[in-house]
C-alpha cells in the first residue's frame, strides 16, 4: 500500500480535444488540480476557455467527438479510462453536477418527483416509496416551500431560483463527495444568486461536500472558494489560493481580469479593457494564447510557451508566464496611469 | 415641432407611464374578463441633455418594456411620453419616425439584433438612407466608413456579414448604427449583459467617450447596478414595473434610501475575498410574484424586510427624501 496520502480526487493533465472539419481542436490543455473533502476550487475564464468542457470531459459527457486525455482520480480510480458502467455508478452518485441552465437540463416530461426518485432508485436501490421520502427531505434542505406539494409539479411551474434549488436537491441526493456547478447562477437574478451561493456555503459545511466551481463572475469565486484556477484559451495562466489571486495577481490576464471588473466600491475611474477578442481555438498562437491582447508581451511569448510552473516569488503560486509579478504589476499601474490621463 | 430646447425644458419627461398587455386564457370563456399583464405599472422620470440616466432591475422588472416604450415599439396603454416638448402619446407613425432621428437605441443581443443578410455597410447606413434620403453616394459611404473607425472597427471589414463578428464586435456595429444620426438621446437596452467581462469594459469606455464627444443622453437599461454605477448619473430602480427609488448615483450607492435597492446592493458579489467572506446579506426571501396579479400597495412589500401593515394600503408613489434622493417607500 502506498503510503501517499490519496485525495478526493486528483485530476492530472486533463486535455480535451474535438474532431472538427476544420481538424482537430484542443479545447483544453493540461490541467491539473487535487481536491479534499470541504474545499472549493474556482475554475475562472471567460466564454470559450474550455472551463465548462474540462469538467464535462471529467464526468465523461464530452459530445461525441470529443476525446479526452489525461487522468481524473476519484479515489485513485480514473474516471476517463473506466468502463461506462462502472462510471454510471460512480457520476451522479459520489460525484454530482449542477449544469447552468436549470430549464433545459431538466426534463419537462417528467414531474420534479420521477425525475428525482429516477436517482435514488438507481443508485441505492431504493422502492419509490422510500425515494420519494428522500427526495422530499431533500427538497427541505434546499429550502424548497411545501416541497411535500411541490414535487408533484413539472419543471415549468417553477421560476428559476426554484429550477435552481431543484437541481441542487437532485445532485445531493446521493450525498456525493464532489460536486461540480457549472455556472450554476449565471442564469439568475442578484438576489436569487445569493439565495443559491449561500446554500451552497451551508450545504458545504453541513454534509463537507467537495465543490468545483466554475463561474466568469470573479465575486462569486472571491465569496465560496479556497484555490482559484484561471483559464485562457485552454490553458491554465495562473492557479493559486484565493487570496494570492485576488491580492497579488502575478499574470497578466488575471491582474487584466480584476481590472475589468466593473466594481461597486471605489471611485469611477474607467474600467481598464483588455482589447481584442478571445482567441480563435484552431488557431491558438504557439505561445502562450494571451499574447495577442496582452498588452506587456514579449517578442518571445508569440513564440515561446511559458511553462507552468511553481512561482519565484510564491512556490504555492502556479503560472505561465514569461514576465515576473514585479513585472506584471509595474506594467499594470503604467496602464492604469495611462487610462487615467486619456479620460 | 421644434428642435430648439429652451435650457431648462427637459430632453424627456415621462409622466404615469403605463405599458399593460392583455392577457387571455387558453381556455377562456368568451365572457371571461380579459387580464392585463402590468409590465410597467405609472413610471415618472426626466431625462435632460447630456446626462446618462441608468434603469436597473431584476428580470421581470419591465425595464425593458420602459425602454421600448419610450420609442413606440410597444403600444403605451396610458400616461404620457413627452420628446423635445412634443407630447407623443397617441402621435402617428410618421410623427414617431421623425422623433427617432434624434433617439436611437442599442438593443442587448448584440448578434440577434442585426439582420444576418445584410452586410455591416449596409446596417450602419441603414438609418442614413431611411432618415437622410437625399445623401450622394459618395457621403453616404463616406459617413459610414468613418462611423465605423470611429467605434473600433476597420475600414476591411465593410463588406462582412455580423456572423462573422464576435460579441464585442457586433455591439460595436449596434453602436455605429445608433449614432451615426447623430443623435441626441441613445437608449441601450443591456448593451453589455451578453458580453464577456474583458468585453464588457471595452464597451462601456468607448459608450462614455462617444458620449462626451457627441454630447449624447444616455438611458442606459442593465441589470447589474455595478456596471450602471461607472456610467450613470442618475439611477432609478425597478421592480415589478415601479419605480422603487430614483437618485444620484453617489446618493444611491453610499445610502440607498429603499429597502429593495439596499437588498439589491447587498446581494451583489464583490471580487474581494476579506469583504465577500465577512459581509453580512439582507437575504430577500421568495420570489418576485406575478405582474399579472401584483400584491396591493407597494409590489415590494411581500419581500421586504421591513414591511408594516400600511404598505398593503396604497399604492406609495415616489416622493422627496433628500435633494438628491426619491424614494417609493413609506418608511424612508
């Protein structure tokens, strides 16, 4: 038996790639992150990143032209090479997702109740009696009003808070290990998403449930999570705990991000832009991908990957870059300073 | 009709403004009484030139209906919309297509919003040739190129169709074709809502210097108070087609007067871990109930933390509570 200590679950060089007409193209690039039970990853990154597709590939949902590499350890078991019907008894069951569109991921056919009985009596063998005991609780812990009514109801007698909460019910029935949301509030209004955020918080602590959670608003990732991954293009640009994101962004993009955020507190100085669009994934540059709208590139990062490594200045601080932090916020004030004197 | 503006005549006041939309069953009986949906339910606001005002609500608040409204996009059931001095309540199609010289609007799916066959060119001079008809060729292309640098895009991309365009960039030919009347008051319906944060911040730099180099009006419609604050002047906030609270943004955002703007600010998540990790929420419970049968008195009262039972009563209007503050709330 080794005697390393094994995680929840470990994810090492995770690559999605699809087969397009236009030839093969990488979606997601080598990531790779560990989670124990109670922690909360933030995967961050704006649309088409590949945050969504990395955790589809993670619980085998990929399209079908999709291929996945790498290893997804649940328990040292990988979830990328195990046979289907070993993966249905684990997907669902110890690891659980929320998908971000809470009407067009539950079926409209069905009432909440079928659809929610479906998972324990496939999971846990239970009689549909039991399972409707289970599922009504269930519905309690999510704060659902006169669940024991409710659900009888279809999917469309629902507003979309409660669309929401019905998801979350459904993915902890089994009471999983992992959960994975994927943008489970972009959909919502404020103060619905702080209904469901601080649900998610109890929900954490009350069952020490592990939370991957992938989002593009970088308020939600500063209030639930404890290490924060930022994606650009595929790729990993700086992986760190939530602090060193928020308070010492060593990576252009990310220290970019935080500057584009538009922000409550504070004066009404302008917000710094990041010009240009995101890249173009068939035709990624062979450096890094930010280059082309990174406004303190080098000659060399067009051409040059930067490797992802630990950071000089902080050894828990992954990135890939070629500048360093001192660098990085130099050029970031001579920006601010810039912007400041055009206005 | 005048374009002349005395200085103290507001460029828009709406007064009582009401947008219902009937509503029938399925299987209504003829005699069943027709049901009206209140999608704005007696809106009153001014808008003067060169100012930016900015509507927030949540999904539902008829913000956007507001917005349409106020162009005749969507039939006004009551109240009155007054342009320029002209009252345009029951006015007719022509006295409406002349006003939308002067008010164009940016619409929020900035990809949906443009006709897929028409080629960039062609929907930046669109309202050149609809308003202008007697341009030559010659400035007509001359105006369009020049609309077209002037918000980002290059003079290559003339001859491309919008799906050839990302998010960012469609907004921007949602823009060129708004302005390129030169308008004086723009309405935009969530301009940025559908773009990706890097993007999002783009737009709105470029929206304010437009404005400052055009001495635009800006009624700018979103739901994110954090992204009104950065270019508003004034903030007025729905909820449930009223108006809960109109103030200056400063007023608003530092000591917000009304209950729901306090939980609307409250709920937002702010990218700062120490602060997000120790604040304390003013959790609104439920949902927002139905605009077909809005509660009596004020909409807000069944999610309000602070409801007594005179809010049931009457319908509160917005009054004076500071210079700077109107609020639609009995307690404030």
């Amino acid at each position: 038996m080794a005697t390393a200590p094994m995680h929840l679950m470990e994810v090492k060089q995770l690559g999605v790639k699809f087969k397009t007409p236009d030839g093969l193209v990488s979606a997601v690039n080598g990531i790779s992150f560990t989670l124990d039970r109670g922690e909360t990853l933030g995967i961050v990154g704006e649309s088409g990143s590949g945050k969504s597709q990395s955790v589809l590939a993670m619980m085998g949902l990929l399209a079908t032209n999709g291929q996945a590499t790498g290893q997804v350890l649940y328990l040292g078991q990988d979830l990328i090479s195990m046979p289907k019907a070993d993966l249905n008894r684990i997907r669902g069951n110890r690891v659980a997702m929320i998908f971000q569109d809470p009407m067009t991921s539950l079926n409209p056919y069905l009432t909440v109740e079928r659809q929610m009985t479906e998972v324990l009596e496939f999971h846990k063998g239970m009689s549909r009696k039991d399972a409707r005991v289970k599922a009504v609780q269930a519905l309690d812990a999510v704060k659902m009003p006169e669940a024991a009514r409710r659900i009888g109801m279809y999917p469309h007698e629902f507003s979309g808070g409660m669309r929401q909460r019905v998801m979350i019910a459904m993915a902890l029935l089994c009471e999983p290990d992992v959960l994975i949301a994927d943008e489970p509030t972009t959909a919502l209004d404020v103060t619905v998403q702080a209904q469901i955020l601080i649900l998610m918080r109890e929900l954490q602590r009350d069952f020490g449930t592990a939370i991957v959670m992938i989002t593009h608003d970088l308020g939600v990732v500063a209030g639930l999570c404890d290490e924060v991954m930022v994606l650009y293009g595929g790729q990993v640009m700086e992986q760190a705990n939530a602090d060193a994101i928020f308070y010492r962004p060593s990576h252009p993009y990310t220290a970019g991000l935080l500057a584009a955020v538009p922000r409550l507190e504070g004066g009404d100085a302008p917000m710094l832009a990041i010009p240009g669009a995101p890249p173009n994934m068939a035709k990624l540059p062979a450096g890094c991908p930010f280059t082309e709208r990174c406004a303190m590139a080098l000659p060399k990062c067009g051409t040059e990957r930067p490797p992802f490594a630990p950071a000089a200045h902080d050894a828990q601080v992954l990135r890939a870059c070629h500048l360093g932090i001192d660098d990085v916020t130099r050029n970031l004030e001579r920006l601010k300073m810039e912007q400041g004197a055009r206005a | 009709m005048t374009d002349a503006l005395t200085p103290n005549q507001p460029l828009l006041a709406v007064k009582d403004l009401r947008v219902h939309f009937p509503i029938r069953g399925d299987n209504a009986w003829p005699w069943t009484p027709t049901r009206f949906l209140k999608a704005v339910d007696g809106v009153s606001f001014e808008l003067r030139a060169g100012e930016t005002l900015g509507i927030v609500g949540e999904s539902g608040c008829g913000k956007s209906t507001l917005a349409r409204a106020l162009l005749n996009l969507v039939p006004i059931t009551d109240g009155s919309v007054v342009w320029n001095g002209d009252e345009m309540r029951g006015a007719s199609a022509q006295a409406w297509q002349a006003k939308r010289k002067a008010v164009q609007m940016i619409f929020q799916d900035p990809l949906a919003s443009l006709d897929p066959r028409m080629t960039v060119a062609q929907i930046i001079g669109e309202p050149l040739r609809t308003h202008v008809p007697g341009l030559s060729n010659a400035e007509h292309n001359e105006r369009v190129l020049a609309m077209m640098l002037r918000v980002g895009l290059t003079a290559q991309q003339i001859n491309r169709y919008p799906h050839e365009f990302s998010g960012g960039q469609c907004q921007r030919i949602g823009i060129a074709r708004a302005l390129i009347l030169k308008p004086k008051v723009v309405i935009c319906d969530e301009p940025v809502s559908a773009l990706d944060v890097s993007i999002q911040a783009q737009i709105i730099n470029l929206l304010k210097e437009l404005q400052a180099e055009m001495g635009l009006a800006l009624i700018f419609i979103a739901h994110d108070l954090a992204v009104v604050k950065h270019i508003s002047q004034r903030v007025m906030v729905m909820y449930l087609g009223r108006a809960m609270e109109l103030a200056q943004k400063h007023a608003l955002y530092d000591s917000p007067s009304h209950p729901y703007t306090q939980a609307l600010l409250s709920a937002i998540p702010v990218p700062d871990p120490r602060v997000e990790r120790g604040k304390s929420l003013q959790l609104l419970q439920g949902d927002l109930p139905s605009p077909i049968n809005p509660p009596s008195g004020c909409v807000f009262r069944t999610r309000c933390p602070k409801a007594i039972a005179e809010c049931a009563l009457a319908v509160p209007a917005l009054r004076v509570i500071t210079t700077e503050t109107q609020s639609a709330c009995i307690l404030s």
